[in-house]
C-alpha cells in the first residue's frame, strides 16, 4: 500500500485524538477487552488435552469504537472471533477436548454461519420448519447475524446515521431486466423476500444547488462519473493538492498522464464495444485463461498504467488487483474495457440501503423469526428496526439461532458415508467454553479457509480442492462528520486520491425507510466511508493475502484512527474541515478473509479436471459446502443460491 503522508504541523491534539466522543463507548469498553484478554491467554485449562499455547490474543484496543445500537458490538471481525480463530489454525482443537460439554440435542440440520448463503438455507426449508417436519440451528462467530452484511450506526448531534459494514449494493430489478448471473440471481431472492418496488432518497432543498451522489458505495468509481460529482486530487510540481473535477467527461483534462495514455483510460472507461473473438462458454473460457491485466495490456494494448488506475476499484469487488484475478472474473465484475463483451446494457444504476446488503438479512431474518426484527411487515421497521437477539435460541423453536459462537469441529460420529449423525463442536467466543451437537446434515455457510479446517473428516479431494483457494483481507471504514460543507463547497460528493491510506472515499444519497429520514444538507451530519483493499503487485495472490492480514490485523485501532485524521486534514482542511473539530466518529470493519481471489482457471481449469469449486459443492457424507467463494464473488444473491443448492443436496436423505 501506499506509505503515509502527515500534514505537516499536524500533531495528535490537531489531528483531534483526544477528543472523547469517539472514546466514549471505546473507553468504556477497554476493561471488558483486558478481561477478556487475561480470560484467553489463561484459559487452556478449558481445552485441557490440547498442549498449544494460546497466542496472544486482541482485545479492545486493536477493535475500537463501534458506534451506537443494536451493531455496536459487531463491527467487522470481533476480537473474540479473531482469538477463537487464530486457535483453530495453530492447532489448539486439533484433538477433541474433555471438557466439551455435550448439549444433548440432535438437529436435523446444522447450519454454520448466519451470513446470506446460511439465512438462504434456512429459508429454503422455512416451509418444513413452519410444520415442525424439521429442526434447525444456525451457528455464527459474530455478535450479529448476516456475515459481511451488516451495518453501524452513529448518532451525530441527534441525528442516526446508519452506514455500511461491508457488502454494499445490488441492482434494483423493477429498474431494468437483469444483466448478468448476479442480476438473475439478486433478482430471483429480491422477488422471493417480498421487498418493495421503489425505494426513496432524500431529496435536495430547493435552497441548494444539487450535486450528482452515488445511491452506493462502489459503482461511484468510473461507472457512474457521468452521474456523480467526483473530484481527483491531484499533486502539482510543489507537491501541493488540487482538485480535478470529473476529469472522465473532461478527456481528462489536469490528470498527470502523457495524452495517448489519457486516451487509453477513456476508452477503457467507456469498455467500447469490442468484436468477440469467441461465443458463449467459449468466450468465457478464453477470458479466464488469462488475467485481467493480461487482457488490459495484451488484448486492448493498453498501458500499464491503466491497470494500476483501475486496481483499486477491481480489488474493491474481489480482493486483488488485475495482476492475479482472472479476467473473466473481472468481467462477471464489470470492470471496464472486458464489460464491452455485455454489449449495451443500459443505464446503470446501483441501489443500497441505509446499512447496505443487511437489509437482505434483516429481510430473511423477519421471514423465519419475525419477531427478530421489532415492529411490522413493512420496508421501514424492516430496514431500521430495533433487532432483539433475545428470540433466537427459545428452547422449543424448529428453528434456532445460537451468535457469537465459532465452530471449531465438525466430524461424522464414525464411518462419513454409513454415520447417522454429525457432531458439530462450538466454542463460544466470550468465555471459551466449548459445547457440541448433533445434526442429521450439516450446511457450512462459512468460508474455504475454515472449513478446510474444521471440518475433520473432510476428503482429500475437497481439502486438496480449498487448498487451491486465497483469500485477502479488507478494512471498511466510515467516519460521521458534523457536516460536509467542505466537500460541497468544492462541488463534490466522492474523491479519489493517489497516495496515503486508502484511495477514495464517498457520501450517498441517503435512502428514507420508514422512520428513519437523515439530512441531505452539507452543514448537517453525514458518513464518510472509505474501502481499503490491500495491494502488493508483484507477489502471487496468497503472498498478498498474507501480507494484507498482518498488516490490517497488526495495526491497533488508535493507530489507524490517526492516519485516518491526517489524510482527512491533508485533504480537506483547506477547504474547511477542521478534524478536532468536526469527526464524530470512526469505525473500523476489519474483514480478515473478506474476498476469494479467482485466478485464471478458477472457473475453467486447463487441465481437463474439474474446477475446484464442482469438487467442492458435491460435498460428502452429511455434510455440504455452501458460501459465496464457491460462486467466484462474494455477492449476496450468488451467496443465498449456493445456501440454497447446498440444502437442497441434503432434503434427499432427510
């Protein structure tokens, strides 16, 4: 990544790192996490056959500030995730333990992870669980149900803002017919859940001059520069900041590139229409051959330099960069230049709600515990409800829901292909406890690189088929301002920029549900939100991985906040922010294993085997694989249809 760069002059007290709104919950929190620190590193007595040393585990310090409300304690992985986690890799429940204490109960299914692709398994047998023909527990490693997709809240001078955890935006299918897999797909659960044909924003003031938003936070980026106001910030020859306004529809007039390069990166932008050299599954063959910036700089020619613009964004929706994705998966994306294959597509347009795609969980979690999500069937209590966690594990229920728990073992109870039943093993995550059930079936919802792990009778072919798996980490961060007059005085809701922490940062539209109506006022409280891939061209995609983790995972929570404070100050303090002043708030959503990275021959291996993923999703015994890596994106429709196939499997011999 990019090294830092500090405003000269700029100390922490400038900076606004002793302020104490966004210490206020963090302070008081600190003592719980040294407790939970001191509970971890001298626990091993609960795990007592076990000899491996716990390593030393995060607490408070690194995870920070959460914000308010029902997400504040589940912002991106939470420490007790991360410790229970890092001992499942150093071996520590490699060996069943005595002093697991068996629960008693038998499940017909089990399913691990509450993310999209485990509340579509749910839901497909909502039917059969409705009627009591069968029983159900979901287990989860977070505080909150919904994986990747949920949200955190701040409260500004009396204003709730509610901005995005993680996964972020999905296409409006009543907008326009669904291009595309992921369209089709989204599409299919959108109909399915029952949500609603339009969704409104906020209006402008007729006393503003209206500037062009984003609706999201990601298609911003080149997709919709002719809709957006986005400002470049750019360095003149004395090192100094300038903005560049929309420089895609200005030929990029002010960007530091030589003219044919200028060229090149328009014509990218606009993915002109290119001939096929091939049809069907033949083109997509063709395409996963190589990598994206193979067909950048070989295909179109192009300069390297137009990989490196367009890194960021690809590493935004996958992971990595074009130097180890493959550029089919690109074009699944729709990265410029490989998307002209769609042909014209019409108007993009990308929709999120106020806490992105966890308005599809909280959607799938009022269609099988309604009383989960507090108040009515409609689109506002839905969406920005209260949730109350106190319904999920009613003894009783055909279908429970057990958070904070990490499962650590998943084995037959003998023989995979004649067993009855599975015993799944859990930890959870406060206080180190371990528990263990038994399922009839079990459906892991939660990704390769645990799986491949915990599952202890797993197959050679399967565990040699995750082994072919990377993954890479991702850090999403939103910081509440007192206001935005800066940006607006500057005419812009979006910015890119080229050096320092991260590379660009957004302000939506914010969308009304029900009760929930923020401001759309540039002297009123907003989110900025910010995506940081991690990036090291020249390694192979799991060196990149690697790397990404220990230095996102490395690094604790005042550390970042400072660097966060400065490229803040570097950027718009000319133009009026004051960060002591105005930053109300800043969380971190840390997401270890955040992406899979689909290199050339994910989806169409040239070795005439099958891809890793087929091998996978036969699963074997009792147990199935269902998750969004098996799709080749972690998007939330492809996610729930792999949930959704994986119980399916299973239905036969339950």
């Amino acid at each position: 990544m990019a090294r830092d760069r500090r405003v000269p002059g700029a100390d922490d007290r400038t900076l606004g790192m002793d302020t104490a709104i966004t210490r206020r919950d963090f302070v008081n929190a600190s003592l719980v996490g040294a407790g939970t620190a001191l509970l971890y590193s001298h626990a091993p007595s609960v795990l007592a056959s076990n000899a491996a040393p716990a390593p030393i585990p995060v607490g408070q310090e690194w995870y920070g500030y959460g914000g308010v409300g029902d997400f504040a304690p589940s912002h991106g992985n939470t420490p007790g995730l991360v410790n229970t986690a890092h001992r499942v890799r150093d071996g520590y429940f490699d060996a069943p333990a005595p002093a697991t204490a068996d629960t008693g109960e038998t499940f017909d299914v089990v399913i691990v992870s509450a993310g999209m692709a485990g509340l579509a398994g749910a839901y497909t047998i909502k039917d059969e669980l409705a009627s009591g023909k069968l029983s159900c527990l979901v287990l989860d490693n977070h505080h909150m149900f919904g994986g990747k997709s949920k949200e955190n809240e701040f409260d500004v001078d009396g204003e709730r803002l509610i901005a995005v955890q993680g996964a972020n935006c999905f296409t409006l299918p009543y907008a326009r017919p669904p291009v595309g897999e992921f369209d089709k797909a989204d599409a299919r659960w959108y109909y399915a859940l029952g949500m609603p044909r339009e969704l409104v924003y906020k209006e402008w003031s007729p006393d503003l001059k209206p500037l062009g938003f984003s609706r999201d936070n990601y298609t911003y980026h080149s997709w919709l520069e002719d809709d957006v106001n986005f400002g470049y910030m750019i360095r003149d020859e004395r090192g100094q900041l300038h903005c560049v306004r929309n420089p895609f529809t200005n030929n990029f007039d002010g960007m530091p590139y030589p003219d044919d390069v200028k060229q090149q990166l328009i014509s990218w932008r606009r993915s002109t229409l290119r001939p096929k050299p091939y049809e069907g599954e033949q083109l997509r063959r063709w395409l996963d051959s190589m990598t994206y910036k193979d067909y950048v700089e070989k295909e179109m020619k192009m300069d390297p330099r137009v990989t490196a613009f367009g890194d960021p964004l690809l590493a935004t929706a996958v992971g990595l960069g074009g130097d180890v994705i493959s550029a089919y998966c690109a074009f699944r994306t729709g990265m410029m230049g490989v998307a002209a294959y769609y042909g014209p597509i019409g108007k993009i347009r990308r929709d999120s709600f106020p806490g992105g795609n966890s308005g599809f969980a909280r959607y799938f979690m009022k269609r099988l515990i309604p009383e989960s999500i507090v108040g009515s069937d409609n689109f506002g209590d839905i969406i920005a409800g209260r949730i109350d966690l106190s319904v999920l594990d009613r003894p009783g229920r055909s279908l429970r829901m057990r958070l904070d728990k990490t499962v650590v073992r998943v084995e037959h109870d003998g023989d995979p292909e004649k067993a009855q039943h599975v015993l799944v093993t859990y930890a959870d995550n406060s206080s180190g406890r371990l528990y263990r059930v038994r399922a009839r079936s079990v459906l892991m919802g939660t990704a390769g690189h645990i799986n491949r792990r915990v599952v202890r009778d797993m197959p050679t072919e399967i565990s040699a088929a995750y082994g072919t798996f990377s993954h890479s980490p991702a850090l999403i961060v939103n910081i509440a301002v007192r206001h935005w007059r800066f940006m607006y005085d500057m005419g812009i809701t979006c910015a890119r920029w080229f050096d320092g922490i991260g590379f660009s940062c957004n302000i939506r539209q914010p969308m009304v549900a029900g009760g929930y109506d923020p401001p759309l006022h540039p002297d009123k409280p907003t989110t900025l939100h910010f995506h940081l891939p991690f990036l090291y061209p020249g390694l192979d995609a799991r060196q990149q991985g690697i790397a990404g983790r220990m230095e996102m995972l490395g690094t604790n929570y005042a550390d970042y906040e400072r660097r966060f404070r400065s490229q803040l100050a570097e950027l718009f303090s000319p133009h009026g922010l004051d960060p002591k002043r105005d930053i109300a708030g800043i969380i971190l959503n840390r997401w270890g294993h955040a992406f899979v990275n689909p290199g050339p021959g994910f989806f169409y291996p040239t070795n005439g085997q099958k891809a890793p993923r087929d091998v996978i999703r036969e699963g074997y015994g009792r147990i199935r694989f269902g998750h969004a890596e098996l799709a080749g994106n972690q998007h939330w429709g492809p996610a729930a249809d792999e949930g959704e196939r994986a119980v399916k499997q299973f239905l036969t011999f339950l």
